[in-house]
C-alpha cells in the first residue's frame, strides 16, 4: 500500500507509518551498526524488540530530537485525516512536517530509492528527482558490509525463488518454503547469519548495476527541468557548490551559513580505498566476506 493509488482513510494511511518493520527492528536489536537508523533505542520509548513504528526508525529522529514527541503530534491528527488517494495524504504529512520546521521546501532522500522511481513518478507527478550516483566498485564495497544492503540482497534472493514481485511480500508463510539459509528472512531476520553468509561482492555489483541501468532509463524519460544528476565524488571535492546546486534545483535559498555547515559534515576521505585495478580483481574473487574486506570504511552507497 506504501505507494500503491488507491484512497485510505487517515487510520489506514497511519498504519503504514506506524506499522512494524521487522527486518529494521531486527538490525536495531542485533547491535550490528546501520548508521541510517537514527532513533535513540537506549532511551527511546519504543524498542525493537517488541516493535519501533517504521517511520521512527529513521524520519522522525532526522527532524526532531524527540522523535518520539513527533510521532504523537501525528498520531494524534494522521488518523483523523478524511478518506483520499495515498499520495494526497503523503502531500499533507509533508506540508505539515515543513510548517513545523519552517520549511518552504521538503526533500526526501532514500538509499536505493531508484527502484521505485515508476511509482514515485506515477504517484507525485510534481516532484524533481535528484539522483546521486556513486562509483560502481566503490558501492559494491560499501554494501558488502552494510547489513541493510545485505539483507535486502539475501530477501531479493528469496523473492526470487518465490516468484514474487518485491521482497517485501515476503511473510512467515514462507517459511517452510525456503531453504534453510533464507528462511529467516520471511520471519524475524537473523542478522549474525545474514552477516556470515558468504555472499560475493560481484553479487553487490550486479544489483548495483541492474539498479542504475534501469532507473536511469526511467529518470531520462522525464522532462529535463524535473531531474538532475550529482556525482558522490564530485560533492566530495567540491562540497559547497554541489550542495548549493542542489539546492538551487528544489528551489530552496542556499544560504552561505549553512553551506558552510553541509560542506563541513562531508567525508572527505570516503572514496573507494582500492583503486589498482589488480587488486579490486582479487577482491572480487574473495566471495564478499565482510570479514576480509579492509577496515578502511565506505559509507553507505547513495545511488537512489
């Protein structure tokens, strides 16, 4: 339903909101680190072992630091919101976040989002899309040891065997119809072994690859004023002008003060630590083990 057309009425659009997200409340619970997930689990009201609502995972936390306060602020109005088409109700929950903020402008950025870009396209034929692309190899690299990235690869595969369309209809029904090292993935996520399977890190670039080729075609066919292309290593070495074209192209003022701030949050030294081509070979026929792979890090990639 998340970016289904159809109308809801204000309590079915909030359970989508507010609804589990099992494989994130499993990643927050296991202690291995997904730096996206933003909501403070020690001292939070809400714990993932019994369930966070999915947009406190990483929202509401990015807007407020009580993420909590905001998620009853809304919980006390999205369910009362009259019976419209999802998208509508998205619309205002953006509108009433940004006049909470005092924002004229809202953006909305997701790792890998690409992949719903038909969808994101269909829904908000409004919208500007900003793709921000990174370095095939270097992604790759950074979703080998990114358990997110590992668990959607890993649930991809289980879909896939399933016949279904998106891992995400995966459910505890298929349990008895998986091999034992995907299993898993239908019910509560077991994120050592998601972490010790020995996935190979072509694996990564090939669904890198298969991400890029197909939302660029989608990205191409809309009209030229409504998308716009940075490269992550562009913004890398020239922070303050790509952030201020950035956000030039979703009409926000690109004040000096805080471009001085977003240039001085970049990471310089994230750039992808092999680059001998010999060497990133015999990385590649390591089979992808998190283990092997250098200490050196690579935050999480940002093609989407």
């Amino acid at each position: 339903m998340v970016f289904e057309d159809q109308d809801v009425e204000g309590r079915a659009f909030w359970s989508i909101l507010s609804g589990p997200a099992r494989p994130l409340d499993a990643i927050a619970a296991s202690g291995f680190s997904m730096p996206e997930l933003l909501y403070p689990y020690a001292r939070g009201r809400f714990r993932p072992e019994t369930g966070v609502p999915a947009v406190a995972h990483m929202a509401l936390p990015a807007l407020s630091e009580d993420p909590d306060a905001l998620h009853d602020e809304l919980a006390a109005r999205v369910p009362g919101w009259p019976r419209r088409p999802v998208a509508d109700h998205y619309r205002e929950l953006f509108a009433d976040l940004a006049r909470r903020e005092g924002s004229s402008v809202v953006v909305e950025r997701s790792g890998a989002s690409l992949a719903f870009l038909p969808a994101l396209r269909a829904l908000f034929p409004e919208a500007r899309f900003a793709h921000l692309a990174r370095s095939g190899p270097a992604c790759a690299l950074s979703m080998s040891r990114h358990i997110g990235f590992r668990t959607l690869l890993l649930r991809t595969e289980a879909m896939n065997l399933l016949g279904l369309s998106s891992p995400f209809q995966l459910g505890p029904e298929h349990i008895p119809l998986l091999p034992d090292h995907l299993a898993h993935l239908a019910g509560d996520v077991d994120c050592e072994l998601v972490m010790r399977s020995p996935l190979p890190l072509a694996a990564f670039g090939h669904f890198w690859s298969h991400l890029i080729t197909r939302g660029v075609d989608q990205l191409t066919r809309l009209p030229s004023d409504r998308w716009t292309a940075l490269s992550y290593e562009d913004v890398l070495d020239q922070p303050e002008h790509h952030v201020a074209r950035l956000a030039a192209f979703a009409g926000a003022e690109p004040h000096p003060a805080w471009l001085r701030e977003a240039a001085a949050s970049v990471n310089r030294t994230a750039r992808l630590p092999v680059t001998d081509p010999d060497a990133l070979a015999a990385w590649l026929d390591t089979g992808g083990s998190p283990r092997r792979l250098p200490e050196q890090g690579c935050p999480c990639p940002s093609s989407g």
